[in-house]
C-alpha cells in the first residue's frame, strides 16, 4: 500500500483528514487485499485486488462497491461506501474505501467457543434472516437492474462448474458426470430474481461486538449479482457440512454441531422470506456439485504450485463426498 497515493486520494475525494494517515494490512493472499486505514479521528476500510494471480471476475472491485452502493439505506447491513476508484490512477489497481465497521467476525471454531450456545443458535437465525432482507430487496430501486442476468441464472450456473471441472479436475470422478447430467435435466422452469450475495455465511458478515445476535454488516460481495435466491439458501446450507473444513483448511465456525442444522436454516429461511423453497433438493444438488469443484480446484492449484493455503492439497479430499451429496438430494427430484 503507497499510504502516500491514498493519503492524495482521499483528500481529492474531499475526505477531511486528521492528523497523520496510517494503514494495516487486514488480511491478504488470494482475495482481495484488505487494508485498515485510519487518521486521529476516522477508521476506512481499503480494499485492491491481489498484487498477482488476478481473476477478473473473481476480484471485482467494481462489483463490490456497487452492490454495496445500491444496498445503502435498505434493511441490509452495509458498510457506507466512501470512495471508489476504478480506473486504479491512485495505486495502480481498482480500490474501494468504505467505512470501518467495529465488531467481531467468527471464523472458526475458536471464535465461536466464546459464544454461548443461545448466543449462536440466535446469530444463526439472524444472519437467516439478514439473507431474507437481501432476497428481499427491490433491485431495480436500488439501482442494481443491470448488475446481473437473471434469466437463465441457474442453466448458466451448472454449465459454469461442469466446465470448471473440466479446467481444475486432479482424476476421473464418475459421480461428477452423473450429477451433472442430473443437474442439467432438472434445471428448475422458473425461478425467482433477486441480489444474491454468492458466498454467504457466518465468516462473511461482522457482529456487533457486545452482541453477537445482531449483524452489523455483511461483506465479502465479490461474487454477488442477480440471479436465483434459492441458489444462495442452498449454499449457506451446504456449507454446514462438517466436509467443508477439508475445503477451507480449518475447523470453520459454520460447520459446527452447534449451530442450527442445515434444514431448520432452510426452514427459518422459508419463514423470515415467505418464499416456497420449491425445487428445493435440485438447488442443494446445485451447491454440492458447486462446492465439490471448489474443493478440487484448491487442490489443483496447490499441485501447481499456487499459495492456496494451509491443507490446501487435501482439499480435494472433500470433492466426492460433496458429490456424492449432490447425487443423493438430485435422486429425491427425480423420483
């Protein structure tokens, strides 16, 4: 980070400086870098793409500030956006500067065990229903109408990750095939349209620090857009298979035993949303096959030599498990 450049930066953005400008690295590697940066008086969260290894579409700087743009002043938790810098003049790189938000984020198992069990089973329910807010939200008053495609949003996502398998697979699997033979004759005629958020779970939101059942921001928005909002259900439930810790390196926090299980998520989510889960073993079917690619393509990346992370070579490990997974909800759609 040049402090010098974004110190000229925000000052050009009209942003009233105090005192001397510092800045920490918050985290890095494969995402997006992200920086705190503050003066004698304000707190700004600065984020850039990685220095190397860019994927575009993944590292969407514009994408994240404009869907938290649109998302102002609706009842989903946002930090306020303050500047956004997409031509890169100032360091080179698209950058985004929004408002630090205070507050804990759980990650793993460690930061859940301070929680007491009341504590998580209620932030469970309330990150539900933060998810049902945003499914919730007009996106064309929000300014969001060209920020997706939804129409065909989950034909296009089975093809997406059966291609992906293609690019990163590490051996034959034959359950893969067959899942997505499955997914693609099951392919839901008509579906909702709504933002969807793409990654969301308990590590990519803030709570408040003095009480955790209340969400003071959802972040991570990289791989937000318009589409299905099952597909974003389904995929916070999946992510609560205890397999998951294989992809992610760690004993994650949202595929704890004590937290909700994935149906009474699903079915709280039907509640806060009024929304019918229909088709509802197909999306499952779609977010196992979408997390079994993932998993695989760590992997692939480690063995060709990529910083992907501590247990990034097991990974892999967690790819027939959540196949098999998906083969086992799209036999309940079939029959």
């Amino acid at each position: 980070m040049d402090v010098g450049a974004l110190r000229t930066f925000l000052v050009e953005e009209g942003i009233d400086l105090r005192g001397e400008l510092r800045v920490e690295l918050v985290s890095g590697g494969r995402s997006n870098l992200t920086f705190k940066a503050y003066d004698d008086e304000n707190t700004w969260i600065v984020r850039r793409p990685p220095v190397s290894g860019l994927t575009p579409s993944a590292h969407d700087m514009a994408r994240e500030y404009t869907v938290a743009r649109g998302l102002q002043g609706t009842a989903v938790p946002v930090a306020r956006t303050v500047a956004f810098d997409e031509q890169g003049r100032a360091l080179g790189a698209p950058m985004t500067v929004v408002e630090f938000v205070d507050g804990r984020v759980v990650r793993d198992a460690a930061d859940l065990s301070v929680l007491t069990d009341t504590q998580v089973r209620a932030s469970a329910h309330a990150l539900v229903g933060v998810l049902a807010d945003l499914h919730a939200v007009d996106y064309q008053a929000a300014g969001l109408g060209t920020f997706g495609r939804p129409e065909g949003f989950v034909a296009r996502q089975v093809k997406l990750w059966a291609g992906q398998w293609e690019r990163v697979k590490t051996r034959e699997l034959p359950d893969v095939a067959a899942l997505h033979a499955a997914l693609a004759e099951s392919v839901p005629r008509s579906a909702a349209a709504s933002i969807v958020h793409g990654d969301f779970r308990i590590d990519n939101t803030i709570l408040d620090a003095a009480d955790p059942t209340v969400v003071r921001a959802v972040v991570d928005w990289e791989l937000s857009t318009l589409g299905d909002p099952l597909t974003d259900v389904a995929l916070m439930c999946v992510y609560r298979s205890p397999v998951f810790d294989l992809v992610l390196g760690m004993d994650a926090a949202w595929t704890s035993a004590r937290l909700p299980s994935a149906d009474e998520l699903a079915q709280a989510y039907a509640t806060a949303s009024g929304r019918d889960l229909g088709e509802w073993n197909f999306y499952l079917a779609l977010a196992n096959f979408k997390l079994g690619v993932i998993g695989e393509g760590i992997t692939h990346r480690a063995r060709q030599g990529s910083s992907a992370g501590s247990g990034a070579e097991h990974a892999a490990e967690a790819t027939p498990e959540f196949m098999a997974a998906g083969l086992r909800a799209i036999s309940e759609v079939a029959s």
